[in-house]
C-alpha cells in the first residue's frame, strides 16, 4: 500500500494519514457501487482521477475489491 499513498500525498500534498483516509474512501465508494449493482469498470480510472494518481494504479483497486 505505501507506494500508492506516496502517490497520493504528492497528488494533493497531503499527510500520510490524509491520503489513507482518502483511500480507504474510495474503497468504501468502490465496494458500494458494488453492492448495489452500480458498479462500471470506468469507476477504477474514476477512483485514480479522484484520488490525483495514475491509471497504473487500477490493479491495485482491482485486487483490494476482489481480495486477491
């Protein structure tokens, strides 16, 4: 996790306790728009945009919502 919250505390210098509450909201967003059905695979590029990181961090997304 620490090269994706280095990531986002350059993207909106930021703390790193900041940045993993950022995070962890988008998770939370994720996993929601999952649960209700809601869910587009443009939400992955979406959470990198909110977050103020690139889309190579999409994997990371993927194995945190999938629990690989």
């Amino acid at each position: 996790m620490g090269n994706i919250l280095y990531a986002i505390m350059a993207g909106c210098d930021c703390s790193s306790d900041k940045a993993r509450q950022y995070l962890e909201d988008e998770l939370r967003h994720l996993k929601e728009l999952m649960d209700l059905g809601d869910f587009r695979p443009s939400d992955l590029v979406d959470a990198c945009s909110d977050l103020g990181i690139d889309n190579s961090y999409v994997p990371y997304f993927i194995s945190r919502l999938t629990g690989i």
